[in-house]
C-alpha cells in the first residue's frame, strides 16, 4: 500500500549553550560511534515545536496538556451558565473528565492537612484535551448539572462523554499522540516521530564560572568579594535534527475536519505547514537568556516518501573532524549526508520514492546542491503543502 510518509533533516549550529539540561544541570549527552555527543531529548524539542504552533494556528486549532484539567473545563462550564459557583463547577467538571478519560480527579495531596480554601481538584497525571473536546465536555456537564453523577450513569450519557474526548483532536494531539493510562480506549497514536537531536561529532562539555556583583556593596564599609559566585555547564555543536510524520494516520487523527465547512485535505495541509515552520523554525529555551543561542538551522532537506520513514544519521556513526580552516563541522556534514543519501537510497531502490525539497544558507552547504529543488522556508512550506493536499486529493 502507497504510504505518504513526510521526513525532515536539519544541521543546525549552536553556540556555547545549554538546550537541554538533566537532573544535575550538565547539558544532555548520548554516546553514539563510541564517543560523547551532544543531545537535545526529542521531548524538548516538540515542546518548542507544540509552543510554536500559538503563533501558527488558531487556538481552536489547538489542545491543552495539563493535570489542572477540571479547573480548565469548570471555566468553560461558567461561562456557559453564569448561576454555577466555582466549587460546583469544579465537582462538574471533575465528574465529567473522570467519565471522559477514566482518569481520576481528585484534590492534590500536596494541599492535604493546610488551611484555606480548598484547591481545585486535578488529575494524577497530565491529560492532553483539545480546545473543541474541552466545549463538548463543558456542555455536557451543564446538561447533567442537576444530579451530575445519576446523569452519567446513563449508558448514552456515559458514552456521549467519551466520544467528545476521543473526536475532533487539535492539531497537536494529533501530530504527537495522547496516552491515558485509565482509558486506553481514547488513546492517540502519535503521527510524528521526533528524534533526540545529536551532534555530529564529539563534545566535551565545558564550565562556565561567573560572579555577580552586588550593586549596593561601598569600598568604604564592605568586602571586595562578588555577592554571588556559580557556575554553568554548556557545549556548542552542529547538530543532526530529525523528524518523520505518516500524513495518512494524521489525517486519521484529524477525522474530517476541524470545521465542518471544510474538505478533509484542509486540517492536514495545515497541520503540516505548521509542523513544518514548527520543527524548523523553533529551539528549546533551557538557559536562553545566559546564552543568547538563536540559531537557525543551515541545512533543512525534506522529502516525501511513499514506502517508509529514513534516519540519516548513520552517516554520522564516525564522527566528523573537520578543521577550522576546511570549513569546520558543517561543511563536512554537508558532504557526509550528500554522498551517503544517494549511495543508501540507491542500495535500497528509493532514488524515485518521492519529490525532495532543500533549504540551504551559505558556502559551507553547498556539497548538498542537487539533493532537491532549492526553496526559502516560505516557497518550502507552500510546496510540501499543495502536495500533501494533491495526494490527499484535495486541490
């Protein structure tokens, strides 16, 4: 069966900076070709990716992942029905996502035992609803508001909440899933596949010491010593971003449409376009404001496949060690991917599987010319996005 299958590869150089740090504030490494790389967990960068969609998408468009989620539903219930009080509009809300998603609401152990007013009740891990999921299960616990729990023993009643929370998924439940642990039933698969981000040679990661002045302190009555004395941990890197989205499950994730006025192609065309600028165009923020790492990639090639999703980071396997005066790690990365991509699709017969297209910046890319037609970020996002709506056969 012909798959549509649309992958993205980036370089992208950072400079000193921490992305992506673990629990003891050192940035992420991984081993890979027996030695140190730098690492961006795939996780960072679809938050970024999903943070960039607000100034993308509509945010009708969009969901919320949250464990506040009865607090997030209860006001919508109020301003469906203004009469409603705030801790009976939580005891609704509460209920109906229970119903919904099989997960328990409940008030957080933290508050347990404190005194004040009772906290909003929240669920024991994060649940990712979209904004039209959210109005559905809002109406539907005005409607039971009488005797909210006698409502959902109903069976239609019952059933009528899980349909909402599993129909019309925002774009980015569709694009990377949803996993409820109480209610398997409404699980989404996710249609991208984001790769943890390696640099395409060794790193040693570096200290940073740092003092900070106190502003106050007088030679004349103080010490001369900083107020303030740390340190930070940091690498630079060329990395090899990836990324891969099976444009036929998320067009099954999308069902017919965000809007019923509109073809079924709509929602995933723009899904797409959006993940597109997304993935490019968006980095993680860990330490930003200490490093002031806004990077763009040098290199994005995208294709579309029709049999399954390619890594190329095999190519990486050896480590590049290029020197300053041959044009540094990018340039040898360029000429690592140009020569291994015809030589591994042609192996596996996959020079014809798809149209390709290539962003590049400066001389240093220019080994990877000839790998797809030579766009902009904007000519790239309208191409990819007319032909995702042609195979899915709209205009």
């Amino acid at each position: 069966m012909t798959r549509t299958i649309l992958e993205l590869h980036a370089l992208q150089t950072v400079p000193p900076s921490c992305l992506n740090r673990d629990d003891t504030g050192t940035p992420k490494t991984a081993m890979y070709g027996g030695v140190l790389r730098a690492r961006v967990s795939s996780q960072a960068w679809k938050r970024a990716t999903r943070r960039a969609f607000h100034d993308l998408l509509d945010p009708t468009e969009l969901g919320v992942r949250t464990r506040k989620v009865a607090e997030l539903l209860a006001d919508r219930i109020r301003r469906l029905d203004d009469t409603i009080e705030q801790t009976e509009a939580w005891s609704l809300a509460a209920e109906t996502v229970q119903v919904a998603t099989g997960s328990k609401i409940d008030t957080p152990k933290r508050n347990a035992g404190k005194e004040g007013p009772e906290p909003a009740p929240e669920s024991k891990y994060l649940l990712f609803l979209s904004a039209h999921q959210l109005d559905g299960l809002a109406e539907l616990a005005v409607k039971g508001r009488d005797d909210i729990k006698a409502f959902f023993k109903d069976k239609a009643a019952k059933d009528q909440a899980k349909q909402i929370a599993n129909t019309r998924h925002s774009v980015d439940i569709a694009l990377f899933g949803r996993m409820v642990a109480d209610g398997a039933e409404i699980n989404v698969d996710a249609a991208a596949q984001v790769a943890h981000a390696i640099s395409v040679h060794r790193v040693e990661n570096e200290s940073d010491y740092y003092t900070a002045v106190d502003d106050y302190k007088t030679r004349e009555t103080d010490d001369l010593g900083a107020g303030m004395i740390g340190t930070v941990e940091f690498n630079s890197a060329t990395l090899y971003r990836y990324a891969a989205v099976d444009v036929d499950l998320l067009r099954r994730n999308l069902g017919a449409g965000l809007r019923e006025d509109q073809p079924i192609t709509e929602p995933v065309r723009r899904a797409v376009e959006a993940f597109l600028r997304g993935f490019i165009t968006s980095l993680p923020t860990g330490k930003i404001n200490t490093f002031g790492n806004h990077t763009l990639p040098d290199a994005v090639l995208v294709k579309l496949r029709t049999s399954r999703p390619i890594n190329f980071v095999a190519t990486f396997e050896e480590p590049c060690r290029a020197e300053p005066e041959t044009g540094g790690h990018l340039r040898q990365a360029c000429e690592r991917l140009a020569s291994y991509i015809p030589e591994l699709e042609g192996a596996y017969g996959l020079v014809d599987d798809g149209p390709s297209w290539l962003l590049r910046v400066g001389s240093n890319t220019q080994a990877l010319s000839g790998l797809g037609a030579e766009v902009s970020l904007a000519e790239l996002v309208n191409a990819v996005g007319g032909e995702i709506a042609r195979r899915q056969g709209g205009a």
